[in-house]
C-alpha cells in the first residue's frame, strides 16, 4: 500500500520584516512531479521577485493561492504529496 504524506508549502520570511507577498507565476500545476528544492512558485515582496522550492518530492496535490493573490507570512500555497 503506498501511503502518502501531504506537505504545506508556505510563505516563509524570505526577507525581514516580510509580511505580506504576490503570487506572480506557478512553475508547476496540479497533477505535476517536483523534486525537493526545485523551484515551484515565484512571489514578489517589496518589489523583488523570489522563487519558493518544494519543501519534499512529490506530486502538487493542490494550489492554494491563485496568481495574483496576495498572501501572508505563514499562509499555505500549495500541497504537495508526498509517497512513503
């Protein structure tokens, strides 16, 4: 039986005094395999594009927040599946 374990990917501080970021472009869509550390969403904070990478290898369960929102520190982004 293959077991999976979900993963959140969240905005972390990638900057200080970080608060608030803009999801601006996903490199991975539903459905779609990634390698922990592959870059997985671009997000601009205080007018500096970043690239988030997944957290685990996996596929992209779910994409929680939508080119364009703007999200908070600690706010989930994606999921990501992980097998076991």
């Amino acid at each position: 039986m293959v077991r999976l374990t979900m993963h959140e990917l969240t905005l972390q501080q990638i900057v200080p005094e970080l608060e608030y970021a803009t999801v601006t472009r996903w490199l991975k869509r539903e459905g779609d395999a990634v390698s922990a550390g592959e870059p997985i969403v671009e997000v601009e904070a205080d007018k500096a594009s970043h690239e988030l990478e997944a957290p685990v290898s996996g596929v992209v369960d779910s994409i929680v927040a939508a080119e364009g929102d703007e999200v908070k520190v600690g706010d989930t982004l994606a999921v990501i599946a992980e097998s076991s």
